[in-house]
C-alpha cells in the first residue's frame, strides 16, 4: 500500500476521537505516502502532526459539481487504500464512486467497501475504540498512550502554578449538554478557595458561559478566543484537574491524559464520547439542567480530585 487517503470530516469532537486510530494507521504504514481528506478548518490543527504528505479540502459542499471535482482529485491520485474513518452516507457515495472507477482498496463501515466493520448499536463501544475495531481488519495493531508531542506549544511561568481548567461552553445547538454556568462559576469559586488557579478556555461564542466565572473569581486565567487546539492541550498537560462538559475542547484537553471530570448526561451519545480510563472522571445524569453544586463538589472531595 504506497498511497493511502484517510477520509475523515466532522466536529472537533470528531477529529479528536480519530486522533488514535490515524496515529496507529501511520504507524503502521510509517513507508507509506499518506493524505488526508477533510475540512479545511483543520488544516492549521494537525498540520503539525506530520501525520499527512497532503491534505485534500473537502468542506462537505451540498453542490454536487464541488463533490464531483474532490472526487476527480481522489480519482488522479490512484490511492491504493482509502480508509473511511467518517463512515457517512456522504462517503458512502465516494466509495461507490471509487468501486466503479478506480483500483483502490476501500476500509468502511458503508456500503462498498472491501474491509467492511459492522459498527455496533450506539453506546456499546466509543467512537475511538469503534475506528480501532475497524482498522483491526486491515491488521493494524492499537496503539494506546500517545503522546501528542505536536500539540504541545510554550506557555508563560503563570502556567507553572496550580491550576483547574475550566471548559464552560459548548457548541452551537449543544445547550442540551451544558450545564448552568452560574453553578459552573460555584465551583471554580470553590477551586478557587482551595487555592487554585482558575483558567477558562473557549471561543468568542462561550463569551456568556464564562461571565459568571468572571464576576465571582477575583484571578482569572482568561483565554477565551485565544485558545486552539495547542494551547488548550498544552494548559490541560499542566492543569491539576479539568472540568468540562461533552464538547470538542473537552476533548482535545482529555488527549492531555491530565485528570478530567466530565459532566454529563447519562445517555448512549456520552457513553460513544467518553472513554472508560483511570483519569476519566464522570458525573452522570439523568438531565445536566438538574446537577446541582453540591453534588459536584461532594464528587471532587470523595475522589481527592484536587
């Protein structure tokens, strides 16, 4: 296998969960020529990687003459492997369309494909371990524990202290999973008292979720909008304790292995996000709206969190 196209498109959320499996895919063809599809929002994020010779743009355009244009692209690079870690109707149709006109050996769940991993009901296996299970066909072996050297960027001395990351927002149509920043801003109250640095991390969107934190902390650690990828990775490698709702930076900030409390609803979307590992922490329950103060600091307490 000399050329090999990873497709792989979605939320942060989304990338991140594929973060292991693309490692463990160029390990094991570490000789090999390999590129990326996706969106090229990402571009900036993993370029550091080194994972990828190229990336190939595909912003999941409805126009069918763009997809048909991605299409010939894929079609001119004669790849011969493409690994499907998006497993999509959409990339369903690329499959067809690379059955019918090229000799590539296709690795998906959807229809097509030559490696084909039936993917289980949602809830019995994560997304992470769900492309593991899928690349297993192709013989390639699971790596765990990864060092995301790459995401690592330099910090200033304030860093150095004790710190909690805070990840108050969540993306947009996700108000579902959030939980009440005004009880959020309690606990960061909490930390704190117990002599902790607050740091708060998000986009320009979060600008409301981070308000109360703001008003009831004296000395904030602000990123909001100056935090990527790199810097939310770089703060959770130092952070004591990372609190967080089920969201795209809360799960970049889990790669860093540092302890993570998630809080979430206790549904099979969160048991397919959130692996099972010892720094994992997770309150679940039946409805995120209803999860109060006190319940998340007697969690802290009775694990030694802090």
């Amino acid at each position: 296998m000399k050329k090999i196209l990873i497709i792989k498109h979605g939320s942060l959320g989304d990338i991140v969960f594929a973060l292991p499996a693309i490692h463990s895919i160029c390990e094991h063809f570490s000789k090999s020529h390999i590129d990326l599809l996706t969106q090229q929002k990402y571009f900036s994020f993993l370029k550091p990687s080194r994972y990828f010779k190229k990336f190939i743009e595909d912003n999941r355009s409805p126009n069918p003459y763009v997809t048909l244009k991605i299409l010939l692209r894929i079609l001119i690079n004669r790849y011969d492997l493409v690994i499907d870690l998006q497993n999509s109707s959409r990339t369903s149709y690329y499959n067809f369309f690379l059955r019918m006109f090229s000799k590539s050996k296709i690795s998906s769940s959807r229809k097509f494909s030559h490696f084909k991993y039936i993917i289980p009901i949602q809830g019995v296996e994560t997304s992470t371990q769900g492309l593991f299970n899928q690349i297993k066909i192709l013989n390639i072996k699971e790596i765990s524990n990864i060092k995301y050297n790459w995401l690592v960027t330099k910090l200033e001395p304030k860093y150095e202290n004790k710190i909690v990351l805070f990840i108050p927002g969540v993306s947009k149509g996700g108000e579902y999973k959030q939980w009440d920043p005004n009880k959020l801003a309690n606990i960061a109250k909490y930390c704190e008292d117990k002599k902790y640095n607050v740091c708060v991390v998000g986009t320009s969107n979060d600008h409301n979720s981070i308000l109360p934190i703001l008003k009831k902390c004296k000395n904030i650690i602000n990123k909001i909008d100056i935090s990527p990828p790199d810097i939310i990775y770089s703060i959770a490698c130092r952070s004591t304790l990372i609190i967080t709702n089920d969201t795209g930076p809360g799960h970049v900030a889990a790669l860093s292995g540092s302890k993570i409390l998630w809080l979430i609803n206790d549904n099979n979307i969160s048991k397919a996000n959130i692996s099972e590992n010892p720094n994992n922490f997770k309150i679940l329950t039946d409805s995120i709206k209803n999860l109060s103060v006190k319940e998340v600091i007697y969690f802290i307490d009775k694990n030694n969190l802090l």
